[in-house]
C-alpha cells in the first residue's frame, strides 16, 4: 500500500448545533480520562455530561449567526 492511499483528508468547519451531542460527548470523555481519582466518580459520571451539552448547545447554536467573527469554540476555553 502506498503512504498516500491511507491519507485522510480532515475538514475544518464551523461547529453547528448539530454538532452538540458529539462535541459534549468528546469533551465529557476526556474529562472522565484525564480527572479519575482527581474528581468525584459521581460528578464525572453523573451529571457532568448533561452540563457539557448545555455548555456546548450555548455555544454551538449561535455559531450559525456569526460570520466568521472569530468567536467560535475554543475561544477562551482552557
């Protein structure tokens, strides 16, 4: 196999409000990997990701009303 058959293209888009579930999803797993034994078990399993999805539908839906004005997801996030 050639090294330039197994090249994925990825695409940088605008997250949507689409987006939210999956977004949440991701960030929720990688706040229960990296803070096991740092935070509560009953947080990060519990109630964390119905609060990333919030967070993240506030930030995604308005994203659609912007035109391009830089203030997407990841700004100001840690």
């Amino acid at each position: 196999m050639q090294l330039h058959e197994s090249i994925k293209i990825m695409e940088v888009r605008t997250g949507t409000a689409q987006d939210t579930l999956r977004v949440a999803s991701l960030h929720t797993d990688s706040w229960q990997a990296a803070y096991a034994g740092l935070m509560p078990a009953s947080y990060l399993d519990g109630p964390l990701r119905d609060q990333q999805a919030g967070m993240w539908k506030s930030r995604l839906a308005p994203a659609a009303q912007r035109d391009g004005d830089g203030s997407g997801p990841g700004q100001g996030v840690p």
